[in-house]
C-alpha cells in the first residue's frame, strides 16, 4: 500500500485499483500524460464515473466554480445520485495534499480529500454524508510499462452530528449504502474509466 494512505482506525474501508499494461515505456509515458489530464480535470469526473454517475465540480477558497487544476484547500463540490443532500442538494469536500512525483520510471498524482464545511455559508458543520475523519485518496501512476489508477476511501462513518432528524437519516443511508453496497462499484467505475486507452 502506498504509504500517503492515512491507516484505518474507526468504520469502513474502500480500495479500488485498474490498471493497463503497455507494449513498451514510450507507449505508455504518453498515455499517462492523457489520464493525468483527465484527473486533474475535476470538472469532467462524472464521464468517467460508471453507471450511477456523482457530479463533480471544483471550487475555490470561496466556493466558486474554477476550471483551474485542483490546489491544496480547494473545495469539491458534489452531488450523489438519488439521495441528496438537504443542504441544496450537494456533499462538500476539501483538498488537503497534492503529491506529484515524476522520474524516468515512475510518475504520479496524488490528490487527498476530506469531508468539510460549505464555504458558501457561514455554518461550519461538515456537509458531507461522511463525518471528517474519513478521507479519500486518489492516485493515478505510471510505473514502467503499467498505468494504473487507484482510490483509497479510509475511515468512513455517517455524519450524524448537528443534523436534524432527517438529515441524519438521509447521512446513514447514503453512508451505509456507499460504504457497504456501492462506494467500491463507483470507485472501480472511476478508475477504469480514468485509464481507459482510446485509439485515435
């Protein structure tokens, strides 16, 4: 495992891992160039989010749309299929660690992200169905001759904290189903289709 991974202490864990071998280092250096894009594309993540697409959408300190590449203490903005949040509609997470590592034999991005508040109201509880222990970690990585991306989701547990009764309700259900149904389903959809090879 990775050691950017945080440990696993408390709830659920989710690993998710695709990968694609090439013929030789060239082939495969140019691919990784067209997932890094894809990646750092946070805007686009729903194309490649399987069949029960979430919408993405990356923010800034203040909460506003940006079509920049994602930076430390941006903000994701998302919208999970069928049950939303009360909160318009939407679960927030912040960017706390951007790695990236380049060397003739291995590249990689490395993004962070963690339950947080909505930066566009003055509340500061957590609007997200997970409490802000939990993180999710994503990697893209050219090793050699192999491209691979992975997500990492650790220490997942429903946020139930300064919620009204329905709110923790709809918290519980979304969490539980995610972590325990379909988080690894998604996250598999995610990263297959983030390293998906498309001949021009």
């Amino acid at each position: 495992m990775d050691p950017k991974i945080p440990p696993q202490f408390k709830g659920a864990q989710t690993d998710a891992y695709s990968e694609i071998i090439f013929d030789d280092d060239a082939a495969a250096m140019q691919h990784f160039q067209t997932v890094r894009k894809r990646f750092l594309d946070v805007n686009s993540w729903e194309f490649f989010a399987g069949e029960e697409k979430a919408e993405f959408s990356l923010r800034d300190e203040n909460g506003e749309l940006t079509l920049e590449e994602p930076k430390v203490n941006h903000f994701i903005k998302i919208k999970v299929p069928l049950l939303h949040n009360s909160d318009d509609g939407y679960d927030w997470v912040q960017i706390e660690e951007i790695q990236e590592e380049i060397t003739p034999a291995k590249e990689s991005v490395f993004i962070k992200v963690r339950p947080s508040q909505n930066p566009t109201k003055p509340e500061n509880d957590t609007k997200h169905f997970l409490d802000s222990d939990a993180t999710s970690n994503f990697i893209i990585k050219r090793e050699g001759t192999k491209v691979c991306a992975e997500v990492h989701a650790r220490n997942e547990t429903p946020n139930t904290d300064d919620h009204t009764l329905l709110e923790k309700i709809r918290d519980k259900i979304v969490a539980l189903g995610g972590m325990l149904l379909g988080s690894k389903i998604q996250w598999e959809g995610f990263t297959s289709g983030l390293i998906k090879y498309e001949e021009e």
